[in-house]
C-alpha cells in the first residue's frame, strides 16, 4: 500500500513507520499535527527542529498542520492534514498502542477519506514494544517526564536494555506503564534503520514542579 504515516518523532511512530517498510509497504509522507497546547488531547507537541531532521533522515516528505491543541478543534485540523494527501495515499499509519481514544477518531477521519488505517502496534505490551525497539537499535532519549517515579536524570539518555530495566522496575512500584501511553512520558528517536545517520541532541533539563520535567534543545 501507499501509506501517510502519523509522525511525531517518538518511539511509537517510528516503530510502527519502520514496521510498515519492513512489510513492503511504501511510506510516501510524514504527518505531523502540531498543537499549541503542550497537554494536547490527541498529540505530541513535537520539537520541529528534531522532527524536520528526522524527516531529512528518512528522505520522506513532511507535513506539519499547526493546531491551536484544543479538544475537539484538534479533529478538524487532523481531517484537513489528512485531506491533504487521500487522493495520493491508500492508508494511515499509526503507532497507537491501547488509547481507543485516539484510535476511534483517527480510523472515523481516515474511513470518511476512503483510506484504510494500518496500526501494527496495537495491542503490543509495553515489554514487547522495547524489545523490538532494542533489538532493531533505534535509538530512543525521554524528553518529558509527566509522573511520580521517572527521575529527571534519565531525560536525554539513550535508552539501553539497562535503563530499560529501571524503568520496568520504576514502573512496579509506582504504577505506571512502561509504554507511556498514559501521557507518563514523551520521547524521541535519534536513530533507527533507514535513518541516513545518527542524530545529535544537547539540551537542559526545565522542570515544573516535583514530577513534571522537560528536555530543552
């Protein structure tokens, strides 16, 4: 299929836009909705520098759709993005998880387009996610951190199969999910395959409040 891919420069769509061209699949844009809102319902506000760096990497057309972040604005500037390429594309790809939230609105806006929804995460566990990230050497940093139990330290490091580790145990005992798909975290990918090179991020660490912590670069 010709696919559109849903980009925000994190671990999930990275994964599932690598699945799709590892199935065959032809990746012809990046799209990208930012919101204004940094706590959008729908979507990560993404560093646009980064993002564009990504999108170079990867040789893929990018299209960002500004959005003011707000409820159910974000739907209409979500339609207009996707309207933008239906009549070039055969389907969406998303690196949704577990939010039905998300995923019901995207596959109403996608069926409305005629377009199918291509999801090759859904219903992954949170271990299953990291291993394929590990296995196939993304390279995967935090750049927030919206929860109790996350140092802050951890913002802007690699993730290895050692850190991957703490952060499993972290997640027993303050209960939240390893995914991130409660909001608990944001990351970015620097690498991963079909990447023309490994990217380079320095930053600092901002925090707002005891458990709310954000990279900036």
């Amino acid at each position: 299929m010709r696919l559109a891919a849903l980009f925000s420069g994190g671990k999930d769509s990275c994964l599932a836009l690598f699945k799709a061209k590892e199935e065959g699949h032809e990746v012809k844009y990046l799209l990208n909705i930012n919101p204004k809102n940094s706590d959008s319902f729908m979507f990560h506000k993404p560093n646009l520098k980064l993002l564009k760096k990504q999108a170079e990497n990867l040789g893929i057309p990018l299209i960002i759709q500004n959005s003011k972040g707000r409820k159910d604005e974000e739907l209409k500037d979500l339609s207009g993005l996707i309207k933008k390429v239906k009549d070039k594309v055969d389907g969406i790809v998303i690196g949704g998880i577990a939010s039905n939230y998300q995923g019901k609105r995207i596959k109403e806006i996608a069926e409305k387009f005629n377009l199918k929804v291509y999801s090759p995460l859904w219903d992954y566990t949170g271990e299953k996610l990291w291993q394929e990230l590990l296995k196939n050497k993304f390279k995967v940093v935090l750049i927030k951190i919206s929860c109790e139990g996350l140092p802050k330290e951890f913002l802007g490091k690699i993730i290895t199969e050692e850190i991957f580790q703490k952060i499993k145990k972290l997640a027993e005992k303050y209960k939240f999910r390893v995914d991130f798909e409660g909001g608990e975290a944001e990351t970015a990918v620097l690498f991963m395959p079909y990447f023309k090179k490994e990217i380079k991020i320095k930053g600092r660490i901002r925090s707002e409040g005891q458990y709310r912590h954000f990279l900036d670069f």
